[in-house]
C-alpha cells in the first residue's frame, strides 16, 4: 500500500519566465526510456514480483524504498514543467466578449485594454511550438511522454525476476537517467529547471550507489569502482554540489514507510561513499518537503474552467 503528502521533495524557485522550450525537453526526464516514470515503474513491478523475499529481504527491502521514492521524483518533474508553463500564452478568455465582439464601443475599448490584441487567437504561439501537446492535450502542463512526444509506455519495464539482472538493469538505468538529467540541465539556464535536475542528479546518484552496493553483497564484484558514470561529478553542477556539501544529500538513503518496515536497508546502504568516502547512512524518516507551487488559472485553455456570468449574459443577448 502506499500513503500519499500534498508536498513536494524539492523546493523549486520560480521560473524567469514562461519557458516551453525547456519544458519539453524537460518532458524527456518524465517519459522518456531513462525518465522517472521508467525508474517508478521498473523498481515497483520488480518489488511486486520479488519471489524469495524472505532470504534476500535486505534486497526487497531496497526496490521497494527506492520505487517510493520515485514517486517524488515525477512530482517534481511534473512541478518543473507546469512552472516553465505557466503564463506561456496570454490569458486571455475565450469565454469573455472582448476586441471587435463586444456589444458597445466603451466595452470593445475596456477590452482591448484588458486583454490587448489577444483576441481571437490567444493560442497562436504554440502553433510555432514543435510539442504542441502542452497546449492542444493539456493545459500547458506535464504529460507521461517523452521530449518527442512519444507516450511513455511498459517495455521500458525490465523485470525479468533474476535478480543479479534486474539488480543490473537498475544500474544501468540509473547511469543513463543520470546521462538524461546532466544533459537537460545544459539545455537550459533556468533556476527551475536547474534546480530540479541538480536535485534529481544527487538523488539518483544515491540510487546508483545503491545498486552497485547491492550487486556487490550479491555478486562480490566492486561495481562501484566504475562510477560516476558518465565521468563528470555530481560537484560540477553547482545545484547538485550544494545540496551535497551543504547537507550530505547524497549519503543519506531516507525511509519512505514506517519504523518496522524495510528494516534491512542498512545491509547494502553501508560504508563509505565510493566518490568523496563519506559515510552512507540509513535515516528512519521521510526527507524534507516543501508545499506545492501554485500552478495559476490558465482561462485561454479552460483551465480549470468555470460558468462565466459575462459571456452567458453576452450569448442571451446575441440570441434575443
Ligand atoms: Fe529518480
């Protein structure tokens, strides 16, 4: 089972500005084949179909941890995405009468200057936009498809039920979300999308430790030997470097359950970091949250929409 919090794992500062182009490439990191849907939903399938959970439950005990934890990733890439959204096209409502449409001089002019030159086609931006699917499909918000629009979908599930291989993909599928993430963040030099992706480069990072540790109690080969990969360090990015510097972000394996739960986490999430040597540790809590953005009211996609007094009056009187 699992318990949900109207909170969000990182705190995301506010966009410059409204931001499209890096919103879908962001979309690349939600559901993509390396994206956080596909981590959610290997690490959750796999836990689903854990046979012999008894004897290897410290390994149980880690993809089901991590599996919760990748839900909060997709919260925050979804949040990423609406902020870098919000107010991309010019609220306009379609629903008022306004411009040329309007019943009376005085009115068309008091429109005009409300809402500009908006009228009739407040979504004529987008039509220049190559993911159109932000304002066509959804209301300038975060959608399960990667940076081409392409659905996220189950094959990117490997859940074989060996579990050295699916141990193995799981790393391997870290490394290259990890790839995913240090390339968004050089796609854009925005404090959102930046932010976001610093923190998931840590926290992945922390997964990517994770199954390495994990392949080696399991198998006796020094997995960790290998890392980073890529090659560049966590430190590079200054967002991520400061979430590990400032607050060891990367040795700390939270618990997303309660206390007598996943209580073998300790048996692979132990000794020292294989970059910098510092001690990982177990901590028997959720980790920090913040409140959700406010996502605002985007009226020129009906979003969320509501029964305008104004243009109803302005319909009955075309109509009478
Ligand atoms: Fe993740």
């Amino acid at each position: 089972m699992i318990q949900r919090f109207d909170q969000i794992v990182v705190d995301l500062p506010e966009p410059n500005g409204p931001n499209p182009a890096a919103a879908a490439a962001i979309q690349e990191l939600m559901g993509g084949k390396f994206g956080e849907m596909s981590t959610l939903m290997n690490y959750t399938f796999q836990s689903f179909n854990f046979r012999g959970r008894e004897k290897y439950r410290p390994f149980y005990d880690l993809i089901c941890n991590i599996a919760a934890e990748e839900y909060s990733h997709i919260e925050a890439v979804s949040a990423a995405i609406n902020l870098l959204l919000s107010g991309a096209t010019p609220r306009a409502d379609r629903n008022k009468p306004f411009g040329e449409d309007a019943a009376s001089k005085k009115k068309q002019s008091a429109n005009k200057k409300k809402y500009g030159d908006a009228n009739p086609a407040p979504l004529s931006d987008p039509v220049t936009q190559f993911y159109r699917y932000h304002f066509a499909t959804s209301a300038q918000a975060a959608l399960p498809f990667d940076s081409m629009g392409n659905p996220w979908n189950g094959s990117y599930v490997t859940c074989t039920g060996n579990l050295k291989l699916d141990l193995l993909h799981n790393f391997f599928l870290e490394c290259g979300a990890r790839a995913g993430k240090s390339r968004v963040y050089e796609m854009s030099n925005d404090p959102t999308a930046r932010a976001m992706c610093g923190y998931l480069l840590v926290r992945g990072g922390v997964h990517i430790v994770a199954y390495a540790k994990a392949l080696e109690k399991l198998s006796g080969v020094p997995v960790g030997g290998v890392l980073p990969i890529p090659d560049v360090s966590n430190r590079k990015f200054p967002e991520a470097r400061k979430l590990e510097e400032e607050q060891g972000l990367h040795t700390i394996m939270w618990k997303w359950c309660p206390e007598d739960t996943y209580t073998q986490l300790n048996e692979i999430w132990n000794g020292p970091h294989p970059e910098d040597g510092q001690e990982l540790v177990v901590r028997d809590e959720m980790p920090p949250a913040f409140p959700w953005p406010e996502f605002a009211e985007e009226p020129q996609l009906c979003a969320p929409g509501e029964i305008d007094p104004e243009m109803l009056n302005y319909y009955a009187a075309k109509l009478t």
